[in-house]
C-alpha cells in the first residue's frame, strides 16, 4: 500500500512536472512565433542577398559579397563566436547569353530559350547545329543506339509527372537527365543534349542545374543545355512535322580551377553541455540566374534568424547551438563535406542537424532521418506545432549539406514547406525576392527555432542510453 | 457459443466490409486527384473568368457575362440540369479613379492612393478637403467625442495582427472599421472617412470591400476609402510630424436601384436518394478592381471541377450533387439568400454545403459546422486525406453564401486553403490570373472533389436517426 502510494505520488509529480513542461513549451514556441512574426530579420536579410548581391555561385564575386555579408550579420548578434570555415569550391561561369534556334528545311529560324546546365562545356565557338532525336529519358539511349545517336543533339523531354504531391518526388523522377543525360548520350557519340526544364510550369523560363560528365575523358565532353518548358513543347511538335529539322546552340561557358571560399559559422555556447552542438543551416551559394531568394537564401535566413530568435527570446540554451551557411550546394557539396571532415577530426559531438532548403514557402513539417526511438521522440513533440499548422513529421530525407554529418546517431532533419510552386522558380531567373512571401518566409524560421528549441531541451540522451543497453 | 461464433462471424464481414470500403475509398480519391491534375479543367476556366472577362461587380456587365460563360460551360459537361436562378442585386459603380493627396500648410502635394469602399457616397464634385483625426478603430470615437471628430476625416489605422496564424482571424479583428467606420464616424459628424487596407502587406495597392451605413439617413452619409498600407503608414507619420495637415480627395461613386442578376446552378441527379442535396460552390461576383482570380474565381472553377470530375471519374452519385454559383456575395449576399430562400420554399433537404471562398491556395482542410456526431463522422474520414497532406478539420464558420442554409441539420463546410497569401490580393488590383498557382487550384478542387465524394456515400442519416433517439 505504502509503495503504491509512493508510485502515485511519484507518477503524480512527474505528471505535474511534464504538464508544466509542456505549458511552458508552449508558451516559448508562442514567444518564438511572435517574434519571428512580428519583428523578423528574416526578411529584410533576404532582401539583401537578393537585391543588393544576387545570384551567388560558387567561386563567384557575388558569393564572396554573401560571405562578407552573412558574417558581418552574425556578428551583430552578439554570438558567442562566429567564423569563417575555408573550403576549395569548383569555379564555373556562364559566359556570354546562350543563344539557341530551331530550323526547318529553307524554313525561318525559330528563337527557343536555352541555359547551359552548371558545369557544361562550350560549344564550338561556330555553334552546334545538329538533328534531334527526343527521348523520354537515358533508358531509350540503348534502344537507338550508336546508329541513330551519333551526331545528333539528344533530346530529354521527359516532364515531371503532374499527380504526385510531392513536386520534389516528380523532380527526382526527372533530375537524371539533366545530371547524367550529357554523359551518357556521349557514349553514344552524341553531338550535344538539350534537356526539357525540372518544372511543371509551361513557360520561358530554362531551369538550369548541376550535371556531370562523370569519367568522360574530356575530349569526349559534349554540351548541354536546359531548354524551357514551353520551348521544349514546341520542339515537340516541330519534330513530330519536321524530324529533319536542325537544332542550333551556341554558348561558352568555361570551368575554371577550384578557388577557395568559405562555410560561415556561427554559434551559441551550451550553458550546460557545450559539447553536444545542434547544427541549423542553409546553402549561400545559389544558381547565377535569379537572386536564388528560395534557393536558398530563404534556407540561410532563416537559420540566421533561429540564432537570432534564441537571443531575442532569452533562451539560452543547454547545448551549443550553431548556425551554419554552407557554400556551394549546388555544384559540388564542398561546402557540406568540408564541415563533416572538420567536425570528424575535431571529433566534435553532433547530436542534431537541420537544413532548410527546399524554398521560403508556408512550413509544414519536417522529414526526418533517424532511429525509430528519435523518431518517435520528435513525434511526441507534435502537438505543440498543432497552432501553427505545422502537422507533416515523417521519416525520409533532411538536406544535402548536412547529410555527410549521418553516421546512425546524430539525428538529421529537412524543413519542409508547402512545395508546390517550388519549382516553378528552382534554378531561374525566376527565382527572386518578389516570389517570396514575408509571413511564409517567417514561419518557416519560426518553425525551425521551435524545433530547435525542443531538441536543445529535451535532446536525445534517454535514447542512446536506451541503444546502449541493446548492444 | 453459437452466439459467439455468429457475432464473430458478423464483425468479421463488416471488418472486411469496413477494410474493402476504405480501400475503395482510397482508389476513388487517387482517382480524382489524378484526374484533377493530369487532365483539370478549373485553370483554364479560371484564365477566361480572370482573363476574358475580368471583375465582375454584381450588377454590372460582366458579372452578365460571368453568367452566360459558367451556364454554357456547366451545360457542355453534360449534367442533368443547368439553370438559372434570378435575384435582385445592388448595384454600385465606382466612376472616375479616386484621386486624393496629403498637403501641409504651404508644402507641396504628395499623392496617395485609395479606393473607394463598396457602396460609398462620393465626395462633393470639388472633392472634400479636411483635417485628419487617426484612429486605431471605431471604439476611439467616443474617446475624441464630436468636438474633435466634427468636419474632420477619420483615419483608421489599426493594422491586420501579424501575429495570428490564421489571417483570417486578423482580418476579422480589424474588418469592422472598413464595414461600419463610415457610419460611426459620420454620427460624431465626420467629414468623411480612409481606412487602412486590410492585408499585411505593404504596399501601393489599396484594398476595397462592403461598407454599410446602416440606419443612416441619406444626407448624413460621407464619404469612404480605403488607402493603401504604404500610404496609411506614410500618412500617419505626416501627422506626427504636421497634425495640421489637409488631407484631400475626390471620387465619384454612384449607388443605382437594384438590378435583376442570376445564380448559376447545375446538378447530377442521385442515382439513389435524388431528393438529398449536396452543395458546392463558390461567388460568381467579385470586386470591380483586379479580375477576382482568388475572390471568388478559384472557388466558382473549383465547384463547377467537382462535378466534371464526378463525370470524368464516373462516379454516379447516390445523392443530387448541385453546383451553385453565387451572385453578389460582396455587397449584398443577395444570392446566398435567395438560393436559401427557394429551397425552403421548395422543401428541399439539404443535407451537406461546402463553399470555397478562401483564395486559391494550398488546400489545408475544412472548417465545419456540424452537431458533434456529424463532425465526429467527417474527422473518421481524415487519413483518407493523410496522402494528399489535407490534414486540418476543425469546427469552424462555412462560408458566406451557404451560412443561410444553416437550420441545425444541414452539415455546412469551408475549403481552408492557406491563408498566408490571401489577404495580399483580396480585394485589390493584384487579384489576377497570375497570382494563382495552377497545382495549388487544383489541389482544392479534387480536395473538395473528394469530401463530396465521401459525403454522398456516407451521407448523415445514421446521426439523424441518432438525433431521433435522442428527442
């Protein structure tokens, strides 16, 4: 009888204490919310990145302006430390306009809109005019063969399929031809690839990206375009009257030898355990047409702004908090595989990473890659997003950078925003400030330090405790 | 034990009955999504009402030909019935563009950019030059008394809370100064009235919408604009500065008698209780300035997809599914009214409305307006939405046009998309085709599509008859 008193009692407290907890949760993810809403940086540090520096690619002058700028604003503060993490970055650049044609037998020239992919060699400096030959994607390569390949500009006009949700789930049933699409029409003896834009918007606007040659002798190389959407259905339709028809394209761009450049840091001491840090971050590179505001100086704002939050809010937290903006996601991952080689060595202790990257949208959730005990952990912490309409924590996938960080303990998380009009800006010149909405934007950065806010409280101690005892 | 093996033998069949239901159920909606977006119609039905026709203020001559374009169109999907349904509407012009400026003692004119609210007198022909009194809201009035408000023009200026995640809620903590300032105002012997655009943003564009002037006689009436957020801010810091500022401006409403408009309305008859109806549908009418892409666009092409999707998928409805689409939800609700008005007459058994009247966007959810048990059976259905990431069902407001059919029986529904953006473009010249993103329409309407699907299977008899016990 005394004993079970003793366990009501205790049972009763720990009920007490995790009802307060809880309330008091609420009531920081309220303070979190509000000033995120009501005087976020977010914003207006978009704003800059976008229209004051712009398109940031690596290696470029604009990225180098971004760096400055970021850690000059992190400095301001008032972090605990803040610097700058040197990382070689590859160097490509555009040259002059792409220029690019169709043309039917004694018929007129026909303009289409075309952007050499990210890390594509020139064409000759004549240009490229060849015939066409539209496949659905590298799988139909073989079926043609050498015979019907050679010299001819291949043609990738798979689209991304329409009835998914998911619009990063169509990208990626799609983003093989424009990754692999050059080198593997080459081994074919193709002349050159034009690749239909990762949208599912129908208009001008070519959607550039990474691709890679892979180990392409580089005198095999062959170049490789995006061509727009509404182009690549005219292209179509034109080969659908006219097979015979030439394709044209002329562009230079160049890769250069790599250059140094930089990951921007910084950080919150732990006042109780500052050696378990908790990553939160973006990328600062982004594509050089558009001001890359969703990709992914919406990721790097708003990573700044959970920093920032914590600061304003006067939480200090238990473990270091640190902010981390990645250089060059887009064409090469240095960036990310530079901080998990220092973090290695350092044999620091990460027990949480998060990265925004997937656009400045309304937030509504997290992908998570964990061990099922983490997960569920995170999953208990549901119901204090409900006010915020914040309700999709799955496991999957986090984000690019952070992902050299996996090694089955620390746990990696991805913010995921609504993402159906992500595309239609991802990689172009679409994609600039104006597409951003403020209040999205600031929820977004506000979901993000509400996380953070929980793991840096609650961590995930009880679980490796847990993982222990099971060896 | 007989007993036994017959109850385990029945629960098993109705396990396998329930399990077989909810699978087909699934099937159906993945139907319905990819036929919504693979092969949807409301985007190209919503480019000729944004595009081909434009803002349809009750009334006026295209809100005729918002009539006759919805009407051939729901007769070319081959329904069992279209008709139209006349009510009488108010009719309102704006005239010329407003014009108005600030100008201090001897400086210069800075012009400023309003528009008039619904229903608004105009100003005297010369226009109308006064002192400003700002206020955050009518409750102020008494505060300043007819002493200080006399010959003045009020300025409200309470701003949308940026706080509250529904902005909705926002809307509705502020809209009472655009619908009833007028009045107030006039009561303390205002001169006239500008009131602050309700959206978060800020920006040029002013925000129109309903005023009423109550039990005003006609010769007290003033006049009464919005002003856009930049400018209410501008305006506000001027009279920090000069609180002796004149404030002018002109413009040239004009109120008419009521003219004859139409509800638009089609139906698929139920295959097994036609006598049941369920509603869909969205206003036909919108504001003058902007084509009314989101208000009330989204939702007439939503509502009239619903039933093509219905014909497209062949599903045959047990119940009569009708499309309504709504005349002169914006200064009036003349329409809501009447269609509640004729099926009461008529002795018509609604069992289910749903409206869309809340942009264009992301679909969330649904706010509901059920007894507890009829809203319990609609949350049941939640995870057949978990794929689509609809996820919040909550009791809730309906929408405007549907609210007179409520009688204690008739479940009512709103479409929740997400309401970020929404208040950007509400009621303002940036209400156009192009704010509107083709997936996220398109998502609501096989989201709608859906619900409707389960309610007409399911419909609420089992509740009523609960309902009946209970009496």
């Amino acid at each position: 009888m005394k004993k079970a008193i003793v366990l009501l009692v205790v049972l009763f407290s720990l009920n007490v204490s995790a009802q307060q907890d809880s309330e008091q949760d609420s009531l920081n993810l309220r303070k979190i919310y509000d000033l995120a809403l009501l005087q976020g940086k977010s914003y207006d540090w978009l704003d800059h990145l976008s229209n004051k520096i712009g398109g940031r690619l690596s290696g470029s002058v604009n990225a180098q302006r971004a760096v400055d700028y970021t850690k000059a604003e992190l400095e301001n503060l008032g972090l605990d430390r803040v610097w700058l993490q040197p990382v070689m970055v590859p160097k490509w650049t555009r040259g002059n306009p792409e220029y690019a044609y169709i043309q039917t037998q004694g018929g007129p020239t026909n303009t289409v809109n075309i952007l050499a992919l990210g890390g594509s060699v020139a064409t000759p400096d004549a240009g490229l005019r060849a015939k066409v030959l539209e496949v659905q994607g590298i799988e139909q390569l073989e079926h043609y063969g050498r015979k019907e390949i050679e010299g001819k500009i291949i043609f990738y006009n798979r689209p991304m399929r329409a009835d998914l949700i998911h619009t990063f789930e169509a990208y990626g049933g799609c983003v093989d031809q424009r990754y692999s699409g050059a080198a593997e029409a080459a081994k074919y003896g193709a002349a050159g690839v034009i690749v239909r834009s990762l949208t599912h918007k129908i208009d001008d606007h070519p959607h550039t990206g990474s691709m890679s040659y892979g180990e392409l002798p580089v005198n095999k190389r062959i170049p490789a375009a995006a061509i727009s959407t509404k182009d690549a259905e005219y292209l179509s339709s034109m080969l659908k009257l006219n097979p015979d028809l030439d394709f044209y394209y002329k562009m230079n761009p160049r890769n250069f030898e790599d250059v140094e450049s930089f990951n921007v840091i910084g950080e919150i001491k732990g006042s109780e355990r500052p050696d378990e840090i908790i990553v939160v971050g973006g990328h600062l590179d982004s594509w050089d047409v558009g001001d890359g505001a969703h990709d992914d100086g919406a990721g790097v704002v708003q990573s700044m702004e959970v920093v920032r939050l914590f600061k304003e809010a006067g939480i200090r937290p238990k473990r270091t908090i640190r902010v981390v903006l990645f250089m060059n996601e887009e064409n090469g991952l240095r960036g990310g595989n530079k901080y998990a080689e220092v973090a290695k060595k350092n044999k620091e202790n990460h027990i949480f990473a998060l990265e925004s990257d997937a656009g400045g949208f309304t937030p509504r959730g997290f992908s998570i890659d964990a061990r099922e005990s983490q997960f569920q952990k995170i999953k208990s912490w549901e119901p204090l997003f409900k006010p915020y309409l914040v309700h999709y924590f799955e496991k999957g996938g986090s984000g690019a950078d952070i992902s050299p960080l996996k090694n089955g303990s620390t746990v990696l998380a991805g913010l995921r925003p609504d993402s159906q009009r992500y595309f239609d800006y991802h990689h172009a010149a679409t994609d600039t400030f104006d597409a951003v909405n403020k209040r999205e934007l600031e929820l977004g950065a506000a979901t993000m330090a509400s996380f953070i806010y929980l793991v840096d409280k609650y961590g995930f101690d009880d679980i490796k405790n847990e993982a222990d005892i099971l060896k």
